[in-house]
C-alpha cells in the first residue's frame, strides 16, 4: 500500500516526512533542487499509478452497470482516458511532467491487490464481490490521491525556496 510509514526507507516515506522539507536554508541550492527532484518523481509515479486504479474502477464499474459498454468501447475510452496525449487541463501535473521512473513497482501493487481480491475474472463476480472491489480498490485510490497531495505540498515549498534563492541571487 501506499500508506506512508514514519521514519521508512521507501523514497515516499523520506520525501513526506516533515524533516524533508525542513532547515531549507541550511542546503545548498542543489540540494534543495535534488529534494523537488526527487519529490516530482514521486508525484509522477503516483500520478501512473492513480491512473491504473482508476482504469481498473471504470472496468469494473461498466461492467457492473445495467446497460455496460462493449469490450471496444470500453478499451477506446480507457485507451483515450489513460494515454499521456490527452493529458490537459487539470490531468498536467502542476510542476511539469516527469516520466514515471518505477512503473514496474507501482504495477505490482495495483496487481498484487487486484489477484488479492480476484479481480481476474469480473464477468464472475456476483454483485457483493463487485461492491466490495470497488470499495477496495476507490479506497486505494483514495490513499494514492492523498500522497500526491501532500507531494504536491513539499514540491511547492520546495519550489517557492528555490524562487526565493534566484530572486535573491540577482542577475548572473
């Protein structure tokens, strides 16, 4: 899970801890560029991640619905829905797109949550499976789209420390 775990190794629990951002003044500006660095890929591979979840849920919810799409409709709005060419407006990322750098983590876990809940199959699924997949699955993004919040937070004081250093800097 995406949970954020005090005082963790992953790169997520270091960058949301409060101490990432904390003593700014005392790094180098390097330093300071290295830590939104690291915060932007964060928030872009959460930011792949969310969108996996999220063409999992419109799976399984149109095959839920009383009237669900067919197979190609379904596969061309999630084709439209998931490629990074109809990334606009509010999809950009606000600090600019950084590539996913471990998509093949991010995908285990959606896939180790999904075989954990037998989402293989959901043509199978009786309506309580169905509910309670979906409620698993909106809850992990749920989880997911807090942590990007929260990046979006440290990149922005990051960022407006950075702003302050160049303006403070003068003409070159």
């Amino acid at each position: 899970m995406i949970l954020v775990m005090p005082g963790g190794r992953r790169q997520i629990d270091q960058v949301l801890d409060p101490k990432f951002t904390a003593a700014l003044d005392g790094l180098s500006l390097d330093e300071v560029r290295e830590r939104r660095s690291q915060a932007m890929q964060e928030e872009s591979d959460l930011s792949y991640l969310r969108r996996m979840l999220q063409g999992r849920l419109e799976i399984l919810r149109s095959r839920g619905d009383e009237s669900p799409v067919s197979d190609e409709e379904l596969v061309a709005q999630l084709v439209a829905a998931l490629s990074n060419s109809s990334m606009s407006g509010n999809s950009i990322p606000q600090h600019g797109f950084v590539e996913p750098s471990r998509m093949g983590e991010r995908r285990r876990y959606v896939e180790r949550l999904i075989s954990d809940v037998a989402i293989s199959d959901a043509t199978d699924m009786g309506p309580d499976m169905l509910d309670d997949v979906l409620a698993r699955l909106t809850d992990y993004e749920r989880q997911v789209s807090e942590a990007r919040r929260h990046l979006h937070s440290v990149i922005d004081v990051l960022t407006v420390e950075l702003a302050a250093r160049y303006q403070n800097a003068g003409p070159a």
